[in-house]
C-alpha cells in the first residue's frame, strides 16, 4: 500500500491537492440493487450464499455499472449547477479516485460517524452507499459532525473472517479480503487462502453483520442493478472465463480493474476452499472443479498456476 504514504499529506490537506480549494462539498449515494429485499431481509440472504461453497460472491457494490463512472459525472453535473449560480467557481469532482481522505470529510461533514469497522455509517441508511466529493474555492458554512452511534456492539470486529479489524476503528489492510481480492497485485498469503471461502471480489461481512443496515437504501439508479450471469454463478463457470469473456462480461464494471490473471487468481482460490469442504465427497461438484483446475494447470501467468496448483491440494 505504498501509494498512501507516496501521498503524504495531500490526503488530509485538500488545497495541497487542489490549490485554492477552501470548502469541500461532501455526498453520498445508495447503492444497494433495486431487487433487494427489505429491512435486514437482504443481509440474511447475502450471508445464505456464503454457506453454498461452489457459488461465487462478489461484493453487492460491484454487481453493478462502475460507481466511479456513475458518481463522478452526478459529482460534476452538480458542481456545473452550483457554477452556473456563482461568477467564476473553481471546482473538481472526486469519487475514490485521488488522495481523498473520503470517509473522514464525510464524517467531518454530519454524512455519519466512523464505525468500528471504518466505514461510514449513518442512521437513515446504514454504509451501504458510496461517497464523493467537490473540492470548491468558495467559502462555505461548515455543516457539523454526528454523534457515534455504535455504543458497546463489536458485531463487525467479530465476524471478519480474517480478523483484519484488529481494533475498534483500526483495520489491517494487509488482512482484509477487499483489498486482498482487488487491490493486492501478488500472491495471496498462504494462512489466508482458507480464510477467504468463496468470495472472489471484495467482501461485505462486517456490513452485512451491522444492525444499521437494515436501514440501508435501495439504488435510485438502474445502473446498479445487479448483472445478469455474475450473481449467484458457479466458480467453474466464472473460472472458464477466458481473457476476452472476462473483458466482455465486465465491461462497464469495477471488477474489470483486476484483470484476468488476478480474477483467475481469486476464483481458484475460492474453488480450492470449495475442494476442502467436498473433501470425502465422490462425484460432482469436486470432479467439476478438480476438472476446471486442471485446465488452468499450465497457465502462462506463474501466479495463476501457483493458486492452481493450491487449490488442487486441497
């Protein structure tokens, strides 16, 4: 994670990043597909597809169009408005995608409070939302932080699955299956391949656990509907994706940022997860993962080949 620190102090100083910015306008946006069930239904359903070991999970984010794509122009329309009410406005539109310290502005701005977990959390719509922002050179009235809200639950330091919440509000990236599964470009650690199960793209647990969200919101937006062929799809089948597949099917979609070798990579190493549960068990599906596996066995990517070769241990 050295891009944090090769940042420095641009993230807790907007105008270092942007010179002249004096105010920023903070925003969230709901995302939780528009066939979710209500209240804290949706969160019981999401942690049935963790007891079903063949079945790929992404994160319910990234089921969808890209949330930078879509926040970002929503960011700059708005920012165009205020402009079009205020001579000569500077301002640039941000959504996860610069040095922003994003969660914090948030909070500093009465969007939530901070979490145990870190994530955002607010009391109308849980964390299940997006967050962006306008850097503006115009001095504006300082809206105030919440009140925290989490009293004495550890719900979500619990139930991370590779205990990357070591504390109250402090998180081991190195540890977290988001950041293993999207942002880690090499091998997957050995003792936490296990830990992972058959999540191949992020990982909502310390979300879907959070009493808030079953006050999470559902999308006003169709563009974060869930895909077609990408929810509730067997690892076999994702994993015989090839290159040109997996740019196809995620085309418009975050997930497309990891690449093919990375995608192999997590998939294999959620099938071998799913190996070690059929353990004992004869005939499909371990045949059909052990077969899948196979195919992959002389991959050209090292990396791909040695999560292959894991995952047919187990």
């Amino acid at each position: 994670m050295h891009y944090m620190a090769a940042h420095g102090l641009k993230r807790a100083r907007p105008a270092e990043l942007v010179p002249g910015t004096v105010s920023v306008i903070t925003a969230r946006m709901d995302y939780l597909p528009a066939s979710t069930s209500a209240g804290g239904a949706w969160q019981a359903i999401e942690f049935s597809r963790l007891q079903r070991p063949t079945e790929g999970i992404v994160s319910v984010y990234a089921r969808g169009r890209d949330y930078h794509k879509v926040m970002r122009s929503r960011l700059q329309k708005l920012g165009e408005t205020i402009s079009a009410h205020v001579e000569q406005l500077g301002h640039r539109a941000f959504t996860d995608s610069a040095p922003v310290l994003e969660a914090e502005l948030a909070a500093q701005s009465g969007q939530g409070w901070r979490g145990k977990h870190t994530l955002l959390l607010n009391r109308e719509a849980g964390s299940m939302f997006f967050l962006g922002e306008i850097y503006v050179d115009l001095a504006l009235p300082p809206s105030e932080p919440v009140t925290p809200h989490c009293g004495s639950c550890s719900a979500c330091i619990e139930v991370c699955p590779t205990q990357a919440i070591i504390a109250p509000h402090r998180l081991d990236a190195r540890r977290c299956i988001s950041y293993l599964t999207i942002e880690h470009a090499g091998p997957i650690p050995l003792e936490l391949r296990p830990l992972i199960g058959n999540r191949i793209y992020g990982c909502d647990d310390c979300q879907l656990i959070c009493p808030w969200n079953k006050f999470a919101q559902r999308s006003a937006l169709p563009d974060f509907d869930e895909r077609t062929g990408l929810t509730g799809q067997q690892l076999v089948t994702l994993f015989d994706w090839t290159e040109g597949e997996f740019l196809r099917f995620t085309e418009g979609s975050p997930i497309r940022r990891i690449g093919h070798e990375r995608w192999l990579r997590n998939v294999a190493v959620a099938m071998g997860n799913a190996l070690r549960l059929l353990r004992g068990r004869e005939g499909l599906p371990g045949d059909s993962l052990r077969a899948s596996l196979q195919l992959r066995a002389d991959h050209p990517a090292g990396m791909v080949r040695e999560h292959v070769q894991w995952a047919l241990q187990q």
